[in-house]
C-alpha cells in the first residue's frame, strides 16, 4: 500500500508513526497530535479521531455494563465537538467507531443526514459539525487502534480514494504504539479501562439527573451536558463526573 501511495501520504504516515513513537508526553497526548496531522493534511478533513480499544469478549472481566465487546483505553481527537461526539457514540453504542472496531471492518458515512443505521448519534452528530467520515480498525496486539478523518460537509471524501489512506495511517498508530511498549503497563491499562467503563456510568447519573430536575428526556439532558461541555471546553464526562458529585455533595446526609 505505501510503496503506491503518493509522497505527502508516506510522509503523512510517518510523522503519525513517530507521533506514537515519542517519549515525551502521555499516551492521550501522542493520540491527540497524531489526529491533529491528519486533520491538517488530509483533504477534506477538518477533524480526526483516534481510539485505542480493548476487547474484553462477552461476559469477560470488566465487561459488566459495557456494550458490545471493546472498552475504550484511550483517544485523541482533533477537535473538542468531536470528542463529544464520540463520547456520545460510546454512551449509545451507536455510531461509526463504535461499528467500526465492532465488525472490525472499515465503516464511511457520505452525509450522515442520510444516515438510517444509527438514529440516536443523528442529531449528536449534526451539532457537533460531524456530517461525514471515514473510519477503519487495525489490530494492536490484543487491542485495536480505530482512525476516523471526519468533516463538517457531507460527501466530502472519495471513499474509494481515502480508506486506503486512512487505512495506512491506522496501521502506522498501531505499529507505533505497540513498538514504543505504550500499553504494556498492567496496571496503567486497568486505570485507563476502570476511566473508560465509568464515563458511561458516570454520564447516565448525570443524564438522570437533568431529566429529573427538569422534566426532560434523556436526548435533551444529554444536549445539555453537551452545551456546558461545548462553553467551558471540557469533555462531557468531566461535565457529566462534576454534576454527579455536586449532587451527591448536596444531599443531606443520614443521621
């Protein structure tokens, strides 16, 4: 695939191959400038996802509550409405890196205003400026590595023409990672899988919350959690952790 690629695609791989390869910084960190490259250099792309998964199988430890196989070890995304998008796919089980690391397949969206697959991420995603992407799998050593270039335009990318890019660049992320031994840390795994598992515990609480006080479902609890998140440039999840603790914080204790 490389030796065929044009020379910015090769140099575009090899700066995403360093990028996981670097001493300095977390591994959050190293995923959130290998999506900034690529959504610097890819045409048509105005942001991009990195996710590292794990699969953790059916019933398996650490699978309680968890849909579908993967728990999230990590991400980096290019842009914070594209966080919040994919902490949305991951809350709902719904949506193309979701699908994606779960058929273990490619997965592109031309407009999703066409999208049927997925109804709940719609509207997530529309707000967010996600309207199209394209994302694919790699395999990490017993996890995997999903790459999604994404954009704010619908059909903005030539299928045909970008999944064998974005498919180069999963592989380099994962080969990357796993030589530079990121994810071999036992227990930094299990701190990152025990963060992951809770985020969608932790936004349910918070969704209950909104939904009780103010009468509301839980797509319009979850809009507003977005909103706070989008205004004070934070994820949803720490949004989401700060609500449930001022709440419980307010409670009256027991005698």
């Amino acid at each position: 695939m490389a030796g065929s690629a044009p020379l910015w695609v090769e140099r575009l791989a090899r700066e995403i191959g360093a990028l996981g390869q670097a001493e300095s910084g977390t591994p959050e960190r190293a995923l959130d400038r290998m999506s900034v490259a690529a959504a610097r250099a890819v045409p048509g792309c105005s942001a991009a996802l990195v996710v590292i998964w794990r699969d953790v199988g059916p019933g398996g430890e650490g699978g309680d509550g968890v849909a579908g196989r993967h728990v999230v070890v990590d991400y980096g995304a290019s842009h914070s409405d594209l966080s919040t998008a994919f902490e949305y796919q991951y809350t709902t089980d719904q949506g193309p890196a979701v699908e994606a690391v779960r058929e273990m397949r490619p997965v592109a969206i031309g407009d999703v205003l066409r999208e049927d697959r997925w109804p709940d991420y719609v509207s997530t995603a529309v707000q967010c400026g996600d309207r199209s992407s394209v994302t694919y799998p790699s395999e990490l050593d017993g996890e995997v590595v999903t790459f999604g270039v994404h954009s704010g335009r619908g059909d903005a990318f030539d299928v045909q023409a970008v999944a064998p890019l974005v498919a180069l660049l999963a592989e380099h992320a994962a080969m990357a990672l796993h030589s530079a031994g990121r994810y071999s840390d036992v227990a930094r795994e299990a701190a990152h899988m025990r963060r992951a598992m809770s985020a969608r515990a932790v936004i349910d609480q918070a969704k209950g919350i909104i939904m009780h006080a103010r009468g509301c479902g839980a797509a319009e609890a979850f809009e507003e959690l977005r909103r706070v998140a989008q205004r004070n440039r934070m994820k949803v999840t720490e949004v989401a952790r700060s609500l449930v603790e001022e709440n419980t914080a307010d409670r009256p204790r027991r005698g």
